[in-house]
C-alpha cells in the first residue's frame, strides 16, 4: 500500500471479504474514515485510483481483484472502472457484453470471498 488512505481502504475491503458481503462506495468511504463524497466527480476519482491500486497489488500476488466487493448502492453492480481495470489486467476483454460482465462480476466476487474467508 502506498498511501494511508489506501490501507484504510485495504482493510476495509479485507473486512468485506472475510464477511462474505459487499459494501457500497459511499459505505466504503466512511467505513475507511474518507472525506470523500461520490457525488464529486474528483472524490470518484480517487477513490477510484485507490481501488485500482490495491486490485492491482492483490492481482500482482496472485490473488484475485479485492476491489469486487465495492459496489453501487442503487444496482450491487461495481461500477465501470471496475471493468475497464480488470481488462487492463488482462482479467477480461474490454469488449464485454453487459450479461458477460455479469458473469465475470459474479465470478471475481465469489473468488475474493473463497480466498479471503
């Protein structure tokens, strides 16, 4: 982890997993004590390259991408950066078609909580 917030952040993530559950993005924020508002496009941002970061790390460890469990309150689905960054981990194609990143979705989040639990 690079940056406290991330690591707030990372144990946060780690607490989701081990519960089997999934938290939203606003959740997220004050779980890990962020002053972040999603709302703010520059807050989504952020929070967005600290997911990144951390999914990366984990996926770089051979484990799958912990950001899976971070969804949005009106769906449970993640949002898009969550696809794009799995593609440019070479996890997925970009060119999925929405039942496909269904699939996937279901698929990474049952492996983060397999691993983690």
């Amino acid at each position: 982890m690079s940056t406290l917030e991330e690591e707030r952040i990372y144990d946060v993530l780690i607490e989701v997993a081990r519960s089997k559950s999934v938290i939203t993005y606003d959740e997220l924020c004050v779980r890990a004590s962020l002053p972040y508002e999603m709302v703010n496009p520059d807050h989504r941002n952020q929070l967005s390259q600290c997911l990144a970061d951390i999914s990366s790390d984990e996926v770089d460890q051979g484990h799958p991408m912990l950001s899976a469990v971070v969804v949005r309150a009106e769906d449970g689905y993640p949002g898009s950066g969550f696809f794009k960054f799995a593609a440019e981990l070479g996890l997925c194609s970009s060119k999925m078609k929405e039942e496909d990143k269904s699939v996937f979705f279901a698929e990474e989040l049952k492996k983060v909580h397999d691993f983690w639990s």
